[in-house]
C-alpha cells in the first residue's frame, strides 16, 4: 500500500509560500522547512528527509543548527535524517535509510561538513518503509510515558540491503 497524499498541489504551494516568506535581496528564499513531525503526550519525532546525491545527503548548515537546537531544547525529542533514492519511493516495502540526531551526537554517525552536513549512505541504516513506521509508531507510544529517558535509547533497526 503506498502513502496516500490527499492534495498533493496543496502541499507544493504552501512549501512555496512558506519558504518564501524570508527571501535574500536578490530573491532567493532565505529559509526552510522541516519536513515532518510527530508527537505524542509531548515526545517528538522531528524529520528530515533528503534525496541521495552521490551516496549522501545534503542538510544546509541553516536547517542542520535548527534542527540541532530544536533536539537540545526538546529533550523529550529525536531527529531522523532519511534518505531516498527517489521521492517517488512511498510503497510499504521500498527502501530507505535513516540516521539519528542521537547517533550523530555521540559520533557513531560521521558527517562531513563543507560547509552544509553530508551524510553518506554508509552512515544510514537500510529499512523499509513499513518497518520505519512501525518503530516509529512504536516509539510514540513508549517515550509518551514521560518517565522515559528519550536519549538512552540505542537500539535502532536496520536491514541488509543486497548490492546490485
């Protein structure tokens, strides 16, 4: 089953709206969005979500700080950076891979920074998108209890994916 987007025009013009809100003298938009957000009893899972490019994904320096700062103020929070080969990628079981804020933090995750974050597909870990979901929606419902320590979560789940 692929990922229902009700009014996909709707979508592309608020994208365009809003990220023009703030634009440089010479007409280039001068902000970003964050992709997606989740919540539940006030735990977050916040989303980014960037096509490969040469094995990695690109997050300019602006919108990285923002969603880094949004972690260190959230502390019931996580960051998922996800990358796709292609957009068009919304089946149950096409692949795709994601990293973590936590993960990066605490340098199990190496990025390179020049100056945006570079993310290489080999820091990611491979996951259909069903399985994403059903973590993720599972994590909404454990860190909803806010007894839960957010940031001592380490197991993160992965698949193999086979080289073509």
């Amino acid at each position: 089953m692929a990922t229902v987007l009700r009014n996909p025009q709707k979508l592309l013009n608020s994208g365009t709206f809003s990220t023009s809100l703030v634009t440089y003298p010479d007409g280039a938009n001068r902000t970003t969005d964050i992709d997606a957000v989740a919540e539940k009893n006030g735990f977050f899972e916040i989303f980014e979500a960037k096509e490969f490019w040469h094995d990695e994904i690109r997050i300019p320096l602006a919108q990285f700080t923002t969603l880094f700062e949004q972690y260190q103020g959230l502390k019931r929070s996580e960051v998922f950076f996800v990358g796709t080969d292609d957009y068009s990628r919304v089946y149950s079981n096409d692949v795709i891979w994601y990293t973590t804020m936590t993960q990066i933090e605490n340098g199990s995750v190496k990025t390179v920074r020049c100056p945006d974050v570079h993310i290489h597909r080999s820091q990611m870990k491979a996951i259909t998108r069903a399985d994403l979901n059903e973590w993720l929606s599972q994590l909404l419902e454990f860190y909803a209890d806010p007894f839960e320590d957010v940031r001592r979560h380490i197991e993160f789940p992965e698949i193999k994916v086979r080289k073509f």
